[in-house]
C-alpha cells in the first residue's frame, strides 16, 4: 500500500563545526518520503519554485515517489539555515525564508485521495488539516510537528490531535506541548488530547512509544560519526509510516508499531551519515534488513552461552 506524504520541500544550508553546505535538497516532505520509500510507494504533496532542480523530480519517480502532488510554482523555493554546535544536538535556526510556502494551499489529484496511509510530515498545522479534509477514509494518520507550531499556531494544533493515529514530535516538544518535564507523564498526557498513540523522539537516545494501553522504549544506533543531524526526525517519521504501509497489515497494533519505530530508527541512523539525502540517495534494503539486525541484537539482555 501507499503512504500519502505533505510536508515541506526545501533547499537548505547547514553548517556543523566542522563543514557548511549551501542550497541542498531538504525539507521535511524531502526527507520522509525517502525514508518511506524503501518500504512503499509514495504520493508526494509540495510545493517547489523555478530554482529548484528538475533533477530531483527525475529521482523521486527513480524511488517510486510519485511528485502528482507537488507544485512548481512562481518564485524561489522554501529555504532553512541552520547551525549546529560542537556536540551536534543543540541547533540554531539562523534563516527562514518561506517564498512560495507563504500562499500554498495543496490541492490533492484525486487519485491521490484515498491513499490508506497519510503521513503529515512538519509544516502548518492548518496546513496538514487542508490536506487531511480532502483525504477520503485514511486507514493510519501520522503527523510530525515542531515547536514552532507549539508556540504560535497552538489552536490549529489541538484541533488536529483528535484526528491523528499517531503523533510524533521530539523530547523538547513534548515537554513543552504539556508543560511536564516528565516524559513518561508528557507522553500519556499527549494521548489524552487526542491521538491514539504517541511517538517521542529522544535524538541519539532513542525513542518511546505509548499506546492505550503499552508503552515501548527503544535506544539509538550508536553510531561513532554524525555528520549532519538535520533531517533525522522526519526520515524516522518516513521509514516508520512507509514501513507500516508496506506490510499492509489488516490492524495496525501496537506490535506493528514497535517494528515501526526500530525501522524509522534504522533509517535515521542512516540519515545523519552524510549531509543532505546524500546517505539516503545510495542506501540498501540490505543495509537497512543489516542494521534492524543489530538493533535486535544490541536490545537483547539475556544473551544464551
Ligand atoms: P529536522 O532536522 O527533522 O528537524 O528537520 C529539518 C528540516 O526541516 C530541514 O530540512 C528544513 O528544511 C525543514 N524545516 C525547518 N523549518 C521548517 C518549517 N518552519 N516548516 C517546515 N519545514 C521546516
């Protein structure tokens, strides 16, 4: 089955204490539905201006993304800067120039439109919910948010968490969301303002999942190099909802939804490996089946002589 995904399509320039590149291909949509295309189709939402690269397009139908849903439209793409400090984890945004985001309003081809699985990868939440009211029966809805729409668009944000399967967002937001410091009482507080079940994202130390009535805890790879966090979140979003598109499951449990998570931490782990999609541009299923291995492995504390 396919996995539906909206988010932003950007030209980003990122900077770490050691390398700075500028104007490559980023975005939260950019990022998700690569990562989610190595376990399903993709009906890829967006807009892009005149500067971006045709390229890109010739590559997204290389990895089975469909681009009917992304718009080239007057004016420059979406562009994001950011800095990273020394320990790679704290970053600052240092420019956002909206362009052709400032009056998107995504219209969906109506083959578009009954896409079992919807990932909302982070943009406005306003603007997710015009997506999600022209889907027809979604089967699984996932969306990712940011602290940004936490702090000025908190409104448009409850109003969607009712609608969501599964929200993901990272530790900061998810204290911040709830005004808890506890993660464990965070997490459980976020289900009760709507969405069944509740991913957060821990950076390099891994994830947790809460469900009705489960809760999981998974680590990060660990990996000795990062070379550039930026994208991380969104290409654990994508892997995790193209791999619960892939299956095809009749039920998504929380079974399924473990599997997910360990799958979108896989493929993080392979994002933040080279700047931009460069990693993901050349990875493998084989790598991907090899390091869900080891993380198999790795979580295993009673190890049989
Ligand atoms: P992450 O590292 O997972 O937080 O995602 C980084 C990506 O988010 C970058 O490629 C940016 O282009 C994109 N991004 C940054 N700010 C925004 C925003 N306000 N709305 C949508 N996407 C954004």
């Amino acid at each position: 089955m396919s996995v539906l995904v909206v988010g932003s399509i950007a030209l980003d320039t990122v900077k770490t204490p050691v390398e700075e590149h500028a104007d490559q291909l980023g975005g939260s949509a950019s990022y998700a539905a690569v990562g989610a295309s190595f376990f399903s189709p993709v009906n890829l939402v967006g807009v892009v201006g005149e500067d971006f690269p045709e390229s890109e397009f010739a590559f997204w139908k290389s990895r089975k993304i469909d681009p009917g849903g992304v718009q080239r439209a007057p004016g420059k793409t979406f562009r994001w800067s950011g800095e990273y400090a020394w320990d790679l984890n704290t970053r600052e945004t240092r420019s956002v120039a909206l362009n052709v985001f400032e009056d998107f309003r995504p219209q969906l081809p109506e083959y578009f439109r009954d896409t079992q699985f919807v990932l909302l990868a982070n943009i406005a939440p306003s603007l997710q919910a015009h997506v999600l009211n022209q889907m027809r029966r979604p089967r699984f809805v996932i969306a990712d948010t940011m602290d940004l729409w936490i702090q000025t668009t908190r409104k448009d944000l409850d109003a969607l968490l009712p609608r969501l399967d599964l929200l993901i967002l990272n530790e900061s937001e998810a204290r911040e969301i709830t005004g808890d410091t506890s993660l464990i009482r965070a997490g459980r507080a976020i289900r009760r303002m709507g969405p069944k079940y509740v991913a957060v994202k821990k950076g390099e130390h891994g994830a947790l999942l809460f469900g009705p009535d489960d809760f999981f805890s998974c680590g990060a790879y660990p990996l000795e190099d990062i070379r550039d966090p930026t994208g991380a979140g969104d290409t654990f979003a994508g892997g995790l909802a193209g791999y619960l598109a892939g299956q095809g499951a009749k039920q998504i449990d929380f079974a399924w939804l473990r599997r997910a998570v360990i799958f979108g931490s896989v493929l993080a782990s392979f994002c933040v490996e080279a700047f931009s999609l460069n990693r993901l541009r050349c990875l493998t299923s084989k790598e991907i089946e090899e390091r869900y291995e080891m993380f198999r492995v790795m979580s295993q504390f009673e190890v049989l002589p």
